[in-house]
C-alpha cells in the first residue's frame, strides 16, 4: 500500500516508530550480552556491580539479579520493535491506533522500570543514564501522542475540509456599470450603451431616494434597505419590492467567492427591475452574476428569478454532501469507541446551526418567489411567473431537507453520546466487581495486620497457607457467584 499520509502529525509517528525500533535493537544486543556474560563468565563477573548498589553478593542473588534484570530489558526490547513496527503500519493505513496508544504507555512505564534494574545491577548512575532515561520515555510518550493524534484524523477523515480560502480579486473594490439592458439577440444582461434606456439598474440608497422620492414604495424600501435582515416581497399598485439577504452559509454552499452577507433591496415593475444597495459586496455579486448568467430572459423580471436561482441552483448537491459526511461520521461510531472527539460537538453544532441558517433562507426566498408569482401587479409573464413557481417549490424541499440534515445530525450526537455512557457504564461495573472481590481480601489482611501480642494464629505452623487458601477460596467464589448473575 503506497503511503499516503503526509501530515504533522503521522510524520511524528514515523519518526517516533523508527526511533523505538533503533532503540528496541540497541537494547536487545545490550541485554542478550549480559545474558552471554553470565552464561560464560558466571555471577562472578557481576559481584562489583552488586556490590556497588548495596546488594548481596553471593551467587544466587546475583544470578537471580543479572537474569531478572536481562528479562526485563528483553521484554522492553522487543515491545519497542514491536511498537516501532506497529507505528510504521498505521502509517501506512493497516494498522490499529489503539494497539499504538497501548504500547506506548506500556513502553513509557516498562522503561522506566528497566532503567532502575539495569542501575542497581550496574551499580552506575551519571548524566548519560539519566539523558538514557529521558530519551526511553519521551520516545514512547511521542509515539504515543502521535497514535492518538491518527485515531483523530482517521475520525474525521472525510468528513472535514479545508476552509476554502476566496479567490484573490474575488471582490470588486469600485462600482461597477450600474444600468444594464437585456440584449436583444443573446438573451442576456449587458451594460447599456450610450443612449439606451436601462431596463435593470443598481443604485445606491442616495441616489434611489434622489430619484424616487416622492412614492411611497421608494420611502419604505429606502427604509428597509438600511438595515436588511431577512429576504421579504410585498405588492404596491403596479410594483413587487422587498429585500434579499443571502447568507454567508448559502454562498459558500454555492461556491461563491464571497466570505459575507450579501443584502439588497429590488423593487421591480412591469419592464424594470432596481437593485438597491450600499453594500460592495452586493456590487460584486451583480459582476459575479453577469459573468455565470446563462437563461435567455425576455424581461427584468427573468432577471430577479435567475438572481435568485443562482444562489440555490448547486445546493442540493451541497446538502447531499453534508449528508454523506454525516453518513460517514455515523459509520465511525464503532463499537470500540473510547472517547468523543474533542471538536465532535463542536463540528455537530456548527453543522446544525449552518443548516438552520439555510432552512430559514430557503423559507424565506420561497416566499419571495411565491409572492412575485402570485402578486396582483401581474408583473410577470405567464412563462416567468412558472419560473418564479418552480423556485418557490424547489427552495420549499431544499428547507425540508435542511431540516431533516439538522435533526440528523442530533440524532447522531445522542447515539455517539449514548454509545459513550455505556461503554462507561461497562467500565464501571468491572471497576466496582474487581472492588467487590478485594473488599473481604482487604479485610481479612487488615485484621491480621493488626499488632497485637495475643492472636493465635500468628504462632500456628498453617496459619499462612490457611490464610491463603480462605483468601483463594473467597476469590473464587465471588468470580463464580457474578458468573451465575451474569455479571460480566
């Protein structure tokens, strides 16, 4: 399998899992020829080492010493080059990363331990012991970081991006052409020339109110205009008008190159259509639109629809994909959960509130849409007002599927949370057994650990393999008796 993990953290991983195999190798040649040393030369050639830490040197202690502290250093030995290899397949994807996170703490402690035997049996202690000492844990400690660091990723693998950065340029810092006309051969919206009257115009709030401001629909829209927080359309006399806020959620559901709100106001009548905004981003979006408009439009209103469908057209496919992710975080529940993640809940939430965001949008322009079709001012043609129809239905399904994705993604969180409690329900019912057995053998010691001068079985020659045999026989009928209870 090719290696396909470049990150930080696997980088670690590696490192840490070549480090443990050197160090596993190094320590297996250092204690096998202990063991050859004892084996040709005898206890002998240890008596000074000994004798240097304070032990007894006769020749059974010294065998017992040298070959228990040999033991250790193999054991240690061939953990790290087992951790090192098992590092070095989950970094290629075959591996598990709890086995890793296991023998890493295990390392951490076994060599800790190794280094205090092979002390007291070399009866040395200087700065290269203790840089030794240092270099053992902080191996397996590192490499275990780095195991638990890969069981985050493989969580999430799939499921999170990157934050797409917006495109340089994205956003238009001047004006651009303000009147617009729909060409009469393509169909589509251009900049009017010299002499052609506009059909479709973007001003700003001053310049609106300066040219409007003896109706009643430009006082309100000018009014509402300053401060756009929601997408709404009414009907006055001959003219629909109302105001579009297009969520940030929405834009980068999109695909557009915008990292903000983008609110303006429209008032559109029989064959005219203004847009109405200070925002510079509103001012982009209308660039952004004429150069990805692709209906043939036959009047401003084909305008306002193709705005508005521009901003939904690719999000099904945007809630498809945040249904496959959750998918995929479903899938990752396994039964052998240990912990949450620490930004799971953070992730589910923002997942949920970004979907909120756009079942309400979507509600929202489904009402525009459906208010412009339905308006008395007949504003539209029988064609476009289908078109506006079509919008208001399919904005309708997208907000029942935003819906569903937001009480799917709490469902998730309860089950993961669910799975959480009984697995810690489980570790606490072995934790409370393991204390049931211990509680009478903690007793009993107790009570003959007392200092008392009279207490006859401490003189009886079977005293101790009767206190043995009772703790056994305790012991075992605990473990039988949860067995018949099925308690584990």
């Amino acid at each position: 399998m090719p290696d396909k993990l470049t990150g930080p953290a696997n980088k670690l991983l590696k490192y840490t899992s070549v480090l443990l195999v050197i160090l596993g190798a190094a320590a297996f040649v250092l204690e096998g020829t202990i063991l050859v040393a004892l084996l040709t030369e005898g206890s002998a050639a240890f008596v000074d080492d000994l004798r240097g830490s304070g032990l007894p040197t006769d020749a059974m202690t010294t065998t017992v010493a040298v070959t228990a502290s040999a033991a250790v250093g193999l054991l240690t030995a061939l953990l790290e080059i087992w951790a090192g290899r098992c590092g070095l397949l989950l970094r290629q994807g075959s591996g598990t990363s709890d086995r890793c996170q296991t023998l890493g703490i295990v390392l951490a402690g076994l060599s800790a331990i190794t280094w205090l035997t092979d002390r007291i049996t070399t009866g040395t202690l200087g700065p290269a012991d203790f840089a030794g000492l240092v270099l053992h844990i902080a191996v397996p400690v590192a490499f275990y970081a780095a195991a638990r660091r890969e069981e985050r990723d493989d969580f999430w693998e799939g499921i999170k991006e990157q934050a797409v950065m917006r495109p340089a340029g994205a956003r238009t810092a001047a004006r651009i052409n303000d009147r617009f006309v729909l060409d009469a051969v393509s169909g589509m919206m251009r900049p009017a020339r010299e002499g052609e009257g506009p059909q479709v115009e973007l001003l700003s709030l001053d310049e609106y109110e300066r040219r409007e401001n003896d109706s009643a629909v430009a006082r309100h829209l000018a009014h509402s205009a300053r401060s756009i927080h929601h997408c709404t359309a009414s009907t006055f006399e001959d003219s629909v008008y109302g105001s579009l806020l297009i969520p940030r959620e929405d834009l980068l559901a999109s695909k557009m190159p915008f990292d903000s709100d983008v609110a303006l106001g429209f008032n559109l009548e029989k064959g005219h259509l203004e847009l109405v905004s200070d925002d510079a981003d509103a001012a982009s979006f209308v660039a952004f639109y004429l150069e990805n408009q692709t209906l043939v439009k036959h009047s401003p209103a084909t305008v306002l629809f193709e705005l508005c469908d521009l901003v939904v057209h690719d999000d099904m496919t945007y809630l498809i994909d945040v249904e496959d992710k959750l998918d995929h975080l479903e899938d990752n529940m396994s039964e052998d959960v240990n912990e949450i993640p620490q930004d799971f809940t953070d992730f589910v939430m923002r997942t949920r509130s970004d979907l909120r965001v756009l079942e309400s949008f979507y509600r929202q322009l489904s009402d525009v849409a459906d208010s412009v079709a339905t308006s008395p001012a007949r504003v539209t043609s029988e064609q476009t007002t289908e078109l506006f129809r079509v919008l208001s239905s399919r904005t309708e399904r997208l907000a029942a599927d935003a819906r569903n994705l937001r009480d799917y993604a709490l469902q998730i969180r309860s089950m993961y949370q669910g799975k959480i409690d009984v697995r810690q329900n489980k570790l606490m019912s072995v934790l409370t057994i393991v204390s049931t057995i211990f509680m009478p053998l903690t007793l009993l010691t107790s009570w003959y650990g007392m200092n008392f001068e009279y207490m006859p079985e401490l003189h009886n020659s079977y005293a101790y393999y009767a206190i043995i045999a009772v703790a056994v026989g305790i012991a075992t009928g605990e473990v039988l008796w949860f067995k018949r209870k099925r308690w584990f």
